[in-house]
C-alpha cells in the first residue's frame, strides 16, 4: 500500500508522465508547486507524507526506478555474526565442533577454547574478540541446531547424519521391511527366585502395516531369544484361556475365510497378522550381531541388513514403537517405574506384581486387542490422506495385492533355529555349563574311550539354554564327524 502511494506520487513529477492536483499538468508550474499538490492529493488520499520525503522519493525514483523507492535498509545484506572477524567466526565454529564428544559445557569454556586458538595461530584475543554479548551471538549462530550446550547423546547422534537429505524407503508388502530392537521395559517384575528387576523387551515391528508380529520378554535378551522370535513371526498367535472371543482373528478386520482357505493354523487364532520376514534391519548390539541371530536368518532365507554404527534413525520406527509403549501399555501396569529416575514414583519397585510370564501374557493381550486396532499416523490412505488405518485395516489392504505364503516350521526348523556350541566328546558324553549330557547318538562311537582319538573331536551341540539349565535333563544332540570344522 505504501510502495503504491510512493509510485502514485513519484509518477507525476517525471517529465513525459501525466501528475498534478487535477491529474493536467500546467506549462506554467513549477517544480516546487507540483510537489506541494502532489503532497497534498497525497494527503487527501489518507497517506501523511512530509515535503522532504517526497522529494528525496522523487530524485530516487528518476535515478532508481521502482527499486529506488524501496526502503534501503531492507536492501542491506546482513549476516548473523554482525562486524566479527572472521578469524574470530571460523575459530568459533572449529570450537563447537570439537564440543561434538566432550561432556556438555558452557559458553565460557568454548570462549577460552577460542582464545587458545587464536593464541596458537599468532593472532592476539584481545584485538580481535568482541564484547560478551557479541560473542554470545557468533556462538549461538555457529551452534544453532547442534544441541552443543544441550544434550550430549542427541549432540553426537546429530552430528553423524549425513549431509543430504535422507532417502525414505517405502514398504510395499507385508514383511518387505522389517525391525528389530531391544530395550528395558519400564515394569518392574519379580523373577523365579524373588527377586525384583526389569524385564528387557524384544520385538519386531512390520514397516509396511506397523504391525508387531513377535514380541518376548527376558530377564536378559539372549541370542537364542532373538532368532526364537523369528519363529514367532510365522507362527500364528494362539487364543489363550481368558481372552475374549473378540479377540479372535474370525472377528477382526483382517481376511479370516480368506486365509484359512490357505492356512488351516489360522482357524482359532488370535487377530494378529502372520507375516513373513523378507529384510531385518537391526543395530549392532551383540545379540543381533551374534552368529546364532545370523544362522538363523540365513536358514529361514531372511535378508540380514545392520545399521551404521552410531545411526539409530536408521530404524527409527522400532525406536519411536517403544515410546508408544510406555505411553500406551506400561504406565497402567502394576510395577511402573517411569521412563527415568526423574519421573520415578518413591518404592516403585516395591509395587512390582507380576511375573515375567504373566506380564508376557498381558503384552501379547494387549498388542492383539489394542496395538493391531488403533489407528497409527504412519498409515493413511494413499488415496485419501484423511482415512488413517490401523494396522489390522492396513494388513488386509495390503495382502490382497501381496498375497499370503504360510511358511510352517517343522521340528528341524526350530533346532536349526537354536545356538550351536562345539564340544569335546568324552566317555562321559559332553559337558555344557558344568553339567554332564549324554545321547544315543554319542553311542554311535564305541571307541570313545580316554585313549582313543575321539576323545578329542568335535561334537555339534545344538541346545536351548531353558533345556541346558534344568537338572538331569538330556538334549539333543548331533554329531558333525571327527574333526571339528572351520566357522560358517
């Protein structure tokens, strides 16, 4: 409005345009006279304008044009460092960088860092630093979005993102792309022998329908847990004694008559999806990295796909899930201790009800009856960005274009599954955790005496830790050959 009212008024004066009070011009006016009434048809029109300021509008406008009369402090080029030097600028930036893996500080200590290095590369601080308030703004300017004086976790995970933007990876089907994680679930249980401590919570989530297909609870996640959980994943969830008949997958969303035309193990399910693995993405903690997780990958033809180290938005999902969790499922749990001792309620332990196989049944209670039913923000509708599905709603959708395969497992299957341990063969049989195990098929060598040379080989154990644990109790057990081979 106002850059229109300098035009207007600036128009008339130039010589070969139309201007005056009237909108005639006079041979007779002169200069003087045309601004005053161009002033004061200003005025009429509602736009208080000074003499002086029109005129010195007018001389810009003959020389400038139209940017002539634009306000020429909005023209300044301007920069977040104002008048610091640049020595003292590119100091400070290589200073906060060097604060990415210290502990957090204050702006103090990178100010003395910056003066250390000024002195080091022969500049003098006190000639080139500016004044508090102005290094407090180069420092704010060099450090914005790194968390340098926040926290340090997020400060060093920010700092290993890539440059470029992130490429996003769409799931198309059911299984295309799944993850894996671990993490202590915030319930405080009490374990076989009395005492209270937490849970780790193991699970998988679906990318494609948000789908949580397999999830376990452990004292401690161990190898064998985490490849077990992939025969979850194929296995369809059972109706247990006490659940509602709601609960069932034949009063779900999902295609029951459908699906049990091909897979008879879904007639009396629970309304949980079976979903086949076809890529893992994992971090690298040792239970995923371990050779028992790998072997079982490989034997269930499942693509192994690790993160960077240090990058877990890489699997940002299954990291945000467990969130979700807390929010959605531990907080109204008997034995809740929060997510951090700031947010701990005073003997919250000591509220602690439930073992871990009791809270195993109210989480896979609650994943069938309320995570596969609530509508998730990561599962809109293509075609109407306003329907948002659940991931039951968005497993059905998806299947009738994918397809369903069951895949079930065989007792070999599940042997395949368990960790492998290498041991001595001895007249005894072998040993395994200090206890002594025997089997026919270790009678296979009647030559297994101290003096033979099979004393020395090498026997392939195959053993569940809950099975190796209990007192008297064989396992199975297969011998490779004489010689022990080389790793697979």
């Amino acid at each position: 409005m106002v850059g229109g009212a300098r035009r207007r008024g600036s128009d008339g004066d130039v010589p070969g345009i139309g201007g005056g009070a009237g909108g005639v011009r006079s041979a007779g006016d002169d200069a003087a006279e045309r601004e005053l009434a161009k002033v004061g048809e200003l005025r009429s029109a509602g736009h208080q304008v000074a003499l002086r300021t029109f005129q010195r509008m007018r001389r810009n406008y003959e020389t400038g044009g139209l940017w002539g009369l634009v306000d020429a402090r909005l023209t300044r080029p301007s920069s977040p460092t104002g008048r610091t030097d640049d020595r003292v600028v590119d100091t400070v930036r290589q200073a906060v960088r060097e604060q990415t893996d210290a502990s957090t500080g204050t702006v103090d200590r990178v100010r003395r860092r910056v003066e250390q290095i000024l002195a080091e590369d022969g500049v003098d601080p006190a000639e080139v630093m500016p004044s508090r308030a102005g290094f407090y703004r180069v420092v704010r300017s060099a450090s914005l979005g790194r968390h340098t004086f926040g926290s340090a976790r997020t400060r060093r995970s920010l700092a290993k993102q890539p440059d470029g933007p992130f490429r996003t990876v769409t799931a198309v089907r059911p299984g295309q792309w799944m993850q894996i994680d671990s993490s202590p679930l915030n319930i405080a249980v009490r374990l076989d022998n009395g005492v209270i401590d937490r849970a780790e919570l193991t699970w998988m989530i679906d990318l494609a329908t948000r789908t949580i297909p397999a999830a376990v609870l452990r004292p401690s996640v161990k190898a064998v847990d985490a490849a077990l959980l992939l025969a979850r994943c194929l296995t369809p969830e059972p109706m247990r004694p006490g659940w509602a008949d709601a609960l069932r997958m034949s009063r779900s969303a999902l295609p029951h008559r459908r699906l049990i035309g091909i897979d008879q193990r879904l007639a009396d399910a629970a309304a949980r999806p079976v979903i086949v693995p076809g890529t893992i993405v994992c971090d690298h903690g040792n239970v995923f990295m371990s050779q028992a997780f790998r072997n079982a990958c490989r034997a269930m033809g499942i693509n192994f796909q690790p993160t960077h180290k240090g990058s877990p938005w890489e699997k940002g999902t299954v990291e945000t899930t467990f969130n979700a969790v807390d929010t959605l499922f531990a907080q109204y749990v008997a034995g809740y201790v929060g997510n951090s001792v700031e947010n701990r309620g005073k003997d919250a332990d000591q509220a602690a009800t439930w073992s871990i196989v009791e809270l195993q049944d109210l989480l896979d209670e609650w994943l069938v009856s309320v995570w596969q039913n609530r509508q998730h923000e990561g599962l809109r509708d293509p075609l109407s960005s306003g329907t948002v599905l659940t991931p039951n709603e968005k497993y059905a959708a998806l299947v009738e274009v994918a397809g369903y395969f069951p895949v079930p497992l065989s007792q070999d299957d599940y042997i395949e599954l368990l960790p492998v341990e290498w041991r001595a063969i001895n007249s005894y049989g072998i040993k395994i955790r200090h206890r002594k195990y025997d089997s026919k098929a270790l009678r296979r060598y009647p030559g297994n005496t101290p003096a033979s040379p099979l004393r020395r080989a090498g026997g392939k154990c195959i053993a569940t830790p809950m099975t190796s644990r209990e007192s008297g109790s064989a396992i199975i057990a297969m011998v490779a050959g004489s010689r022990r081979p080389g790793p697979t």
